[in-house]
C-alpha cells in the first residue's frame, strides 16, 4: 500500500482573495517495538509530517518516553510498516497510565475508563482507555500540582495506580504535597 504524505503548504482558493486553506494532515499508523510482554509492539496514529517524520496523535499505552504531538523519525520496513527511530522533538506533554482497580470506579469498564477520563477533563487533562487500563495525555499549560494531586488521591482511594510513561522536569518540580 502506497502511502501519501500531506503537502504541509498552503493551498489557494478561488474567490478567497489572499486566504490560504491548511491541507488536512495525512494520519499514518506508527510502531513502537515492545520486550517483555505478549505483545512485541504498540501501534499508534499519528501525523505525517514527511516521509521519515510523524506527530503522535496520542501517546502510547506502553511505550516509554513518548508522549502526545513528540515528533519522531520512522522508519518504512518491507512490508511497508512504520517503525519508530528517534526521538526528534518532545512536545512538552507528559503522558501517564492508569490502571483501573476493579473495585474502584466500577470494576474494568468502559464506564470506568470514561468516568477516570471525565476526572481529569475539568483539569484540561484528556486521554484514551481500553480494557482497565487509561492513559491520559497532560498538556505542558495544566496545572500539574492538582494533575498529581489528582492522581495521587485516586490511588490512595484504591481507584487506579498510576505509571509515569513519559514526564518533564516541570512535571518532576511539580509536587503534589
């Protein structure tokens, strides 16, 4: 399968004057190779930003040091697959998995994904669930003192553990106590 890349220029429209349209981004389906586990990768949309270069959509339910819009070098195999390379750009999001106590907040369900996920939207905070497990993408501008906070009280009340997949030093600094 041939893939498309977006031409990130602007494109002119008739009867627009000097307007210019933004093309809509082409999404691609990027790799992150896994040890250790069932499964030996994690599979993630992102952006194409150029043929070796992709945006993450999203940051990864288990890949380390990735997080939401990093921009990284890929790599196309044979069979016309793109792996991840490098690291090329951190996008200043941190990215955090919650493991879904099954007593918590109403057993592993997709209530329970979305009632974790509604916890942290009045922070700015969004994210993605499957199967018990959450990974919520916090953005550099959230106030990540009450994120940690947050997240701490929610383990404390036996509603989810929490993994740092992916944190900045602003988000270290940050304490919750």
């Amino acid at each position: 399968m041939a893939m498309r890349f977006a031409d990130r220029g602007h494109v002119d429209v008739p009867g627009a004057d000097d307007d210019a349209v933004e093309p809509p981004a082409e999404t691609v389906h990027v790799w992150f190779p896994m040890s250790g586990g069932p499964a030996t990768a994690v599979g993630v949309p992102a952006e194409a930003l150029a043929p070796d270069r992709v945006r993450l959509l999203f940051a990864p339910w288990a890949a380390l040091n990735a997080a939401k819009a990093d921009i990284y070098r890929v790599r196309k195999d044979d069979d016309g697959e793109l792996w991840v390379q490098d690291k090329l750009e951190e996008s200043g999001f941190c990215a955090i998995r919650l493991s879904l106590d099954g007593d918590g907040l109403s057993g592993w369900s997709q209530d329970a994904e979305e009632a974790a996920l509604d916890t942290f939207a009045a922070l700015g905070v969004a994210g993605i669930g499957m199967f018990g497990l959450t990974v919520i993408d916090v953005p550099p501008s959230a106030d990540l003192r009450l994120v940690r906070q947050l997240l701490d009280e929610g383990q404390r009340d036996g509603w989810w553990e929490y993994l740092e997949l992916c944190v900045t030093d602003e988000w270290t600094a940050a304490t919750s106590r």
